[in-house]
C-alpha cells in the first residue's frame, strides 16, 4: 500500500468557509436518540438505578394482585407432590346413583368405599364397580368419574319373579331363585311360594302353572313340600296336592275336572293328583262330623 505523505495532501487543500458546507437533515427520531445517548453518558448510573426500583416496585404489586391464586396454587402442588389429591381440590363432591329400586342407596354408597378424603385420581372405578356388582339385587352397574370430582353409577337390577316366604322373613327371588331384597307391598301381585327348596324350583312351576290362568283364580301360595313336590294353596283353604313328576299333565287334568265338575269350588278341603289318572277329593268336615268326633 502506498503512503500519501502530508505535504502532498495539504498541496491540494483549499480554503473554505465553515458556513458554506452544508448541514446534515437531522430526524425527529434522530435527535431523540442523541439526547437519550447523551443523557445515558451524562446520567447512566442514576437511571439504571430509578429502572430497577421501578421493577422492583413492579414486580410487587403484581406479586400482591395474584397472592391469593398463588396460595391455591401452592397449596393444591403442595397436596399433589404429597399424594393428598383431595387437599389438592380434586376430592369427589357429587355421586350420581341411577336404576336402582330393590338396592338402597346407602348400600351402594358403602359398596364404592368413598371416604371423605378419597380424591378423583385416587378412585378404583374397577374395584368398586365389583363391589356394587355384588350386592344382591344388582345384575350389572357401570361406574364412571368425571373430573374434577363427580362419579356416575348406573344400576341394572335383576327382575324379581316371586316372592319367597322362609322362617318368618318374605324375600324377592329371581329367575334362579336367589334372594334380591325384602320384599315390599309394591311386590305383592307376584306369586308366593313357601317351604324349603322353594326358591330353588320356583320358576318352573310359576312356567307350568301360566299355562292354566283359570288356576290362578284366588290362588294365594304355591308350597313345596320335601322339596320335592308341590302343592296349590287357595283362598278358601283349599289345597291341592301335585305329583312330582308330569305337572303339566296333573294341573290339564284339574282345569278339565273344573270345566266339568266345578270342582275347584266343591266343599273340599283336599284334591289329591299325585296318582295319575285318579282324582282323590277330602271334603269339609260338618257340623254332624264335628259332634260325631
């Protein structure tokens, strides 16, 4: 590179006026910056300082608007990062129960096991849908939690076909003759059956006995006897005895004997039918019976 001495550069300077060169157009925005450029040279250390007291300031008066989110928020993390998710707002509040009539609610209630600190998250759906399931009445039940904190049970419960009368207590039976609930008067136009082993066959001869409506005119029980056999029990004391085998037949030839002989009707206390083919009939005891005895 080469070297431009001084004295060839001053060989070409000229005498100018300082007036006659031009000035530069400055900017609004131009001058703004200068004078902050110049203040931050002049005044740095005092504005830096006002600065953070102003986002001190700041900063706390946003802390102090939000104080009370936070302490929620620390609270629920609190509860969470402890495992109490109840203390952490997420405690079940509603229990929705549908479909059941023969379940109490309170049965249901301490079948699903929720205690006052039992949380959404922490909720077994499964384990307590088994534990529903098992009630007596209950032939299926879903059971559903929706956060933050309900809980949804729907009951399905088994159709009560007859009621059962054992050792003083009358229960509701279903198809396969086990017990459901109590019974209540809402129950009372099912058919009664009384005895040991009645719930057990109950659904069959209820089946036989449909078949033959007349035959349910004032019928009051259905008892089995030995469990083994049945015998019809009707308002007016009336009992008659079936075989244990060929029901149907037994209770054809009755509905035939009525048609003919009214004999439903007859002053008897006793139609025997356990042998096929033969009608054995025990009529009331009179008065002449009476003082005879």
């Amino acid at each position: 590179m080469q070297q431009v001495k001084s004295e060839a550069f001053l060989a070409g300077a000229r005498l100018v006026d300082p007036r006659a060169l031009p000035v530069p157009i400055r900017s609004p925005r131009r001058k703004l910056a200068n004078r902050l450029n110049r203040a931050l040279v002049l005044h740095g250390g005092l504005i830096r300082r006002c600065a953070m007291i102003a986002l001190v300031a700041a900063a706390g008066f946003a802390v102090y608007q939000v104080r009370e989110p936070i302490g929620q928020m620390a609270n629920m993390l609190g509860g969470v990062a402890q495992g109490n998710f109840a203390q952490a707002g997420l405690a079940i509040g509603e229990i929705s129960i549908t479909g059941q009539t023969l379940t109490s609610e309170q049965a249901i209630f301490d079948a699903l096991g929720i205690q006052p600190h039992t949380s959404t998250l922490g909720f077994d759906v499964e384990a307590a849908r088994l534990r529903v399931a098992d009630l007596p009445a209950v032939e299926a039940v879903t059971v559903r939690k929706t956060y933050p904190g309900d809980v949804d049970v729907v009951i399905t419960e088994k159709v009560p076909v007859a009621r059962w009368a054992v050792d003083g207590i009358t229960f509701l039976i279903d198809g396969k003759g086990e017990q459901i609930a109590e019974t209540t008067g809402a129950y009372a136009e099912l058919p009664l059956v009384i005895g040991d082993g009645a719930a057990d066959d109950a659904l069959v001869m209820i089946r036989a006995l449909n078949s033959f409506p007349m035959l349910q005119d004032g019928l009051v029980a259905l008892s089995r006897i030995a469990d083994r056999r049945w015998d019809l029990i009707f308002d007016t004391g009336l009992r008659v005895q079936l075989p244990e085998q060929g029901v149907a037949q037994a209770l054809a030839r009755l509905v035939s004997y009525q048609n003919d002989y009214q004999l439903l009707d007859r002053d008897v206390s006793v139609i025997d039918l356990r042998v096929d083919s033969v009608v054995a009939v025990r009529p009331n005891k009179t008065d002449e019976d009476t003082d005879k005895s």
